[in-house]
C-alpha cells in the first residue's frame, strides 16, 4: 500500500500516478495557450498537483472529473478556488454533450489513468466540437501508436485517431516524475479537432471493418475479410494480398467505397 503525505491512500486500481514534475505541468499548459475566457477539463485532479497549475493561470473556470471520493474532498478543500468544480463522476458515465455543449469549447488537461487512455480518446472523438483541443499525459507507446504513419505499431488506432485530429508530440516523461513511479515510461500529446473531416460512408462499420483488418496483421486482407459479406468483386485482386499495413488511409477507404 501506498500512501501520499496526506496520508490517504494511493490506489492502484484507479491507476493513481500523480506527476511531481513542475516543468511538465508548465509545459502542457502552456501549449494549449489559457487565458481569461479559457474553460478546462481535468479528467482525475489526483492530490491537485495540475490542478494547482491550472487554477495559477487565467481562466474564467476548471471543471474536474473524480472518481475517488477521498482526493475528490482532499482537492476541495486544498483548492478553495470559485472557478473550480470538483464532480465525483466516472469521465466514461458523463453525457458529455449534455453537459457541456451550452458551455463549449473546452479545453482538455489531464494526466490520464493509462488503463482508460483509448476509452476516453474514443469518447472525446463523439465531443469534438465541445472539447476541440489539450493536451493529455498517456503512455509512450500509447502515443506512438497514435502518430505511427506505417510499419510495426501503425493500425486502427492510428488511422482512427490521425483521421479526425492533428496529434503532436510533446515531453517523454520518465517513471521517476510520478509518486508512486509507472514500470514505463509516459508522453504528452497534444490534440487539435481536424476542422474539416470528410464524410465517411457507414462511418461506425467502416472502422470496425479496419479493426478486424488489423486485428491479425501479418494476415493478408483477403484472409482476414472471411467473415465479411460484402461484394469484394470490384477489387483488385492484388490488394487483397496485400497486409493492412501495407496500405494508407486513402487506399483503405477507396477499397471500402468499392464493396458496400
């Protein structure tokens, strides 16, 4: 058991790693540019250590999302700020549009517990317009999942996520800025809502199309498509031996367009 100089617990299976490095609290605040009308989301306040950064700046509010009752009161009253709300909620359970959306845009800082990363990007993609741009603290191989552009690690999460965002990379964080230190190391990644995202046909079956594909890479396409019914009699015979590494984006939904 781990136990912060508060004495409350730090839990592990809230995935509780709180950053101890003011340099890279800075330099994610700093990206995303705040100022007096500025409206932040903090997904896990932890002991406040962001939170306190946060509130340093101009803002005009900070919204944080808890799930832990005890760091919930313990930043309540460590913060007494009247820009701060503190709601004890599962950022997953949260009807984002609902309530946000008369509030919006948002702006999103958090060092994010790394067992939701791809929940919680997948949730922001549906509020995109609400919650437009931030910058977040994931795992290292999370975030180069996320910017690989080809070869090992590049597929769905690639694809989805370059698709609607322009991610950039920012600090590599090692486990000793954490109490209590991750077993690997973390990354900051910016993210900015592309403005404009061409439609894509039957969106929600298209990228469970492109899961399956990459769900066993080194299979061909053609091995790997069984399971669909779709009519695969207007493609080339030649890219259904091809892996689904081997093609872009561009080629993957051309070869969609092709078979529904």
């Amino acid at each position: 058991m781990v136990r912060h100089a508060s004495g409350l617990r730090i839990k592990k299976k809230f995935g509780q790693h709180f950053l101890r490095s003011q340099s890279v609290v800075e330099h994610m605040i700093d990206h995303v540019g705040l100022s007096k009308d500025s409206q932040v989301i903090e997904i896990g306040c932890g002991d406040g250590f962001l939170t306190k950064a946060i509130l340093e700046r101009p803002l005009k509010q900070l919204w944080v999302f808890e799930i832990d009752p005890e760091w919930a009161d313990y930043v309540r009253q460590l913060l007494p700020d009247k820009r701060l709300s503190i709601f004890l909620e599962n950022i997953l359970d949260v009807d984002l549009r609902a309530r946000l959306g008369a509030q919006a845009p948002w702006t999103l800082l958090a060092n994010l517990p790394y067992q939701i990363t791809f929940p919680i990007f997948h949730k922001l993609y549906t509020a995109r317009d609400l919650i437009p741009s931030g910058v977040v603290m994931i795992q290292e191989e999370v975030a180069q999942k996320m910017v690989k552009a080809g070869g090992r690690g590049y597929g769905y999460s690639s694809l989805f996520f370059q698709y609607y965002y322009q991610l950039t990379l920012l600090d590599k964080v090692p486990p000793g800025a954490f109490v209590p230190p991750p077993k690997i190391y973390s990354r900051l990644i910016a993210f900015k809502a592309k403005e404009m995202v061409e439609p894509i046909v039957q969106e929600d079956n298209f990228w469970k199309f492109v899961k399956v594909l990459f769900a066993q890479p080194r299979r061909t396409i053609k091995n790997n498509i069984t399971q669909f019914h779709y009519d695969f009699s207007a493609v080339d015979p030649q890219v259904l031996t091809l892996r689904a590494q081997q093609m872009t984006m561009a080629e993957l939904l051309d070869l969609w367009n092709k078979i529904i």
